[in-house]
C-alpha cells in the first residue's frame, strides 16, 4: 500500500489552501456574524444567501477548483478517493470551504448517487443543475418516530400505482432543506412487501420539494443553531405523487444505493473532521503562547503541553487510518472496505472532539462563543457521531467481521 500523494493530489490540495487563506479566511467570520444579522433562528422562510458566497463560488470554479469530489474527468476533478482526502482535509478547515468549491454535503452525496445510478433524464434534469451550483439538494431517511439507527426501521413508504408513486410518511434531519435554493430531495422509502430480503425492501425516489404535499414543518436547532441558512428539517410527505421515473436505480435498491453513496462520503466527512482537528489545534497554540495567566503562558500550565502533544497523535492517527480507507476503497470498493470505512467514521469525529474541547478549554469562554469557530466544530464533531450511523452500529459491525474471520458465524 502506498499513500503518497499524487503530484495532481498535492497540486490541488495546495490550491484549495491557497484559495481558502487568499479569499476566504479573511472574511470568514464576519459571514458568520452577518448570517446571525440576517437570518431570524428558526423561521427558515426568512434565509437568505450572502452575495459574496455566490461571487465566491464564480472564482474557485474559474480557478478548475470545482466538483473535486467526482472522479469523472469531464464533470468532476477526475480525483480518486486517495486523492481526493487531501483536498477535503483542506477543506475542513474552514466551515465555508465546502461550499464554496461545490464540495459539501449532503450535494455530494447526491450528485454521486445521480452520476452512478441515475438515467440520462434524472442527470440532465437534476445532476447538471447541482454540479453548476445552481440548486441545493436534501437526503430524507432518518424519522422520528422509529430508531433510525437500524435504516429497516423506518415507515415511510412509496407506493406504486400505475406511472405514479406515492410516497406518505415523516422525515426529520434532512440537512439542507431550509436553503432558498434547494429543490430536490431524494427520500427513502420502503417499496416492498415483506417477503423480500431486509434489504431490498426499499428504494430512493427524486421528490422536487415543490410538488404538492411536502410540507416543512421545522428546523432542527443542533445545540442551540440553527446551521442557518442551511437548516436540518422536518419534513412529512403526504400523499406526494411523482412519475416512477423519479425512482433512481428501480424498486428495491435503495440500501445497494446507499451503499455506493455512504463510502465516499465517509471518507469526506473524515478527512474534513481532520482538518477542523489541525484548525483547532493551531488555535489553542496561538491562543496558548499569546495569552498569559499567573505570571506564564497559558501553554506552560496545567498540562497544556502534554494536550498539544496528545492532540498531535490522535490527528495523526486518525489520518493514516482515514488515508488507508480511502486506499482500500479505491482499491476493493466500499464492500471491501467495510471495517475501515466503519472504523475511521468512529474514529475521526471522536478525535475532532477531544482535540476541540482541549482547544476550547484554554480559549475560555471565547472558546463557547462565536468569536471562533471552535464551538461550530465541536457540533459538527458531536453530531457525526450519530450522522450515517451511531458509534455503536459501526463497532458492532466491526466486531461482527473480526469475529466472522476467525470462522464464528454469530
């Protein structure tokens, strides 16, 4: 195995850093602040898209620093999962990066469902649109009024009759669906009778959130935020009737489907985590050597300089474990990765916590506030630990493979 870094891979990661500290560090927070200005908590009817994320946007895609998460030559960066982790490591560094290179969940995930499985009509009508960052898109599986850790849980259905399927039921967390320019959902729906297998029992279906019967009922705050303008919502289907040709892939695939979206993403979601985790440990540096209590840096008390060192190993480790998931997927597909991908997912999140709260600790209560994007990072750390699958599915499917090798089949 070999994690090297392509000379294409260490161009681009290079580029992105230079974008992010030229065009979007120096005004990073005040869009922060400007967003709690303009936006109004939870009445997400009321959210608007700052101008110069759009002129933003228009530079890193004039500068080819766009779609870099698409292995396709021709719509993407042509980047595999290897190479692709150095760049979205960079990315995680900021919480505007990822958007503003057209790189950011849940669109990715989406675009990389379309491009994989979607026919010709479902990729001009929706993949192009989303690939131009002209629309925003939302994933609606979890529920709640079922244990969503367990995905055959849920109750949502989507009925064929005729050319038509209607789809009923109740879907909460679906990110990005208080954002203006967000038009499609893909929901995931049971489609079969039981007497199919656990997991061919469902399918995903393109729902325009215009269509009659979609109703958002909610933004979900995630300790307090509201991810404005972004938002996490409620939203019931109720009698939703779309042609079948919305279904993506055919009846019955949905779990196949996810299967193929939730490698790469991890990936993604992992090395981002990284790079939040290296964000934060230069801040309690600078915050460590630039402040001083009883008479010494703050770096010199309390055991400060073990937690920069401990900090140092966990980011470490958590890398080259992340690095050979993404090799390994590269190499023997998500299937074939399935305790890597499983393990870096429980992996780097938990490290971007505990680098955050030593990082928060000895910024004080700036360390809670908005001043700094500490207090964002730690709800995103906290929330991935739940986000595709808990820590605890993830080790339970760990320990299931480890013990299936030694030959014990329960």
């Amino acid at each position: 195995m070999n994690f090297e870094p392509s000379a294409k891979a260490k161009d681009f990661a290079a580029r992105v850093r230079a974008f992010i500290d030229q065009h979007i560090a120096p005004i990073e927070a005040n869009y922060w602040h400007s967003m709690d200005a303009q936006c109004h908590g939870g009445d997400w009817t009321r959210w608007r898209i700052p101008p110069v994320m759009e002129e933003l946007k228009a530079k890193a895609r004039a500068q080819g620093l766009w779609n870099l998460f698409l292995p396709d030559e021709k719509l993407g960066a042509g980047l595999s999962t290897l190479e692709y982790a150095l760049v979205a490591e960079e990315t995680g560094r900021s919480l505007m990066a990822p958007e503003v290179f057209n790189c950011n969940a849940p669109d990715t995930g989406n675009m990389e469902v379309l491009w994989k499985y979607g026919n010709p009509e479902q990729q001009a009508q929706w993949l192009l649109p989303l690939l131009n960052g002209d629309i925003r898109s939302v994933f609606c599986m979890t529920e709640p009024d079922v244990a969503s850790s367990d995905a055959t849980n849920m109750q949502a259905t989507a009925t064929l009759q005729g050319n038509t399927v209607v789809i009923d039921g109740r879907k909460w967390w679906s990110s990005g669906i208080g954002d203006p320019r967000a038009k499609i959902a893909i929901v995931m729906a049971r489609t079969a009778d039981d007497d199919k297998g656990r997991h061919a029992q469902h399918s995903m279906v393109l729902v325009p959130l215009d269509t009659p019967g979609v109703t958002i009922h909610r933004m979900l705050p995630v300790f307090g935020a509201y991810d404005e303008p972004h938002g996490h919502g409620e939203v019931e289907f109720k009698q939703v009737r779309v042609p079948a040709g919305n279904v993506i892939a055919g009846l019955g695939r949905g779990f196949e489907i996810a299967q193929g979206r939730l490698g790469p993403g991890r990936i993604h979601h992992c090395m981002r985590c990284i790079g939040a985790a290296e964000k934060a440990l230069e801040l309690m540096i600078e915050r460590g050597m630039s402040r001083v209590a009883f008479g010494k840096p703050l770096m010199n008390l309390g055991g400060n300089r073990e937690r920069v060192a401990q900090a140092r190993l966990a980011i470490d480790q958590a890398r080259l474990l992340t690095l050979y998931a993404a090799w390994k997927l590269d190499k023997a597909g998500a299937l074939g990765a399935m305790t890597e991908i499983s393990a870096i997912k429980v992996v780097a999140p938990n490290v971007l916590q505990q680098v955050v709260d030593m990082a928060i600790q000895i910024h004080g209560g700036a360390g809670m506030s908005h001043d700094t994007p500490l207090s964002a990072f730690f709800a995103q750390a906290r929330s991935l630990r739940l986000a595709d699958g808990p820590d605890e599915v993830h080790m339970g499917l760990i320990a299931k493979l480890e013990i299936a090798k030694r030959g014990f089949a329960k």
